[in-house]
C-alpha cells in the first residue's frame, strides 16, 4: 500500500500490527498533549495499562497498542 492509501483506510480498520502506530495516535491512546513530560508518558501508560492488561480481564489488542504508543513517545 502507498501512504495514499494508508491515509485513506485511516477509519475503515486497524493497523495490521501492534507497531504501526503514528505519535499522533500514540498521543491520543495515552489522553496526553504532545508536550507531556516523560513521566507523564510513563505514569499515563501504567494507569491505562492496568484497566486492559489481559491479566484483568482486558485485551492483548489494547494492552500492545498502549506498550506501542509508551515505546514510540519514549523513544
């Protein structure tokens, strides 16, 4: 696919992998501005990672797009 396309799909389904994640998207998982600190990233991750982590009922989709997004935003 070309990013055209990409772009166009935006809305119609998910990313194919848990990788393919934009900083934008990352932001907006996470609820913060994109000058938040890196200890809001992390504080961020662990309160939202707590609520979808599979261990507590939640899902391994959300629980990989959130570690996606703590990864890209503290890279």
């Amino acid at each position: 696919h070309s990013k055209q396309e990409q772009s166009n799909q935006k809305n119609s389904s998910p990313p194919q992998t848990s990788s393919e994640i934009t900083k934008e998207e990352a932001w907006q998982l996470l609820g913060l501005e994109p000058s938040a600190s890196r200890e809001d990233i992390i504080q961020a991750h662990k309160r939202l990672i707590q609520k979808v982590h599979p261990d507590r009922g939640g899902n391994d989709y959300l629980a990989a797009k959130l570690n996606a997004a703590r990864d890209l935003l503290l890279d």
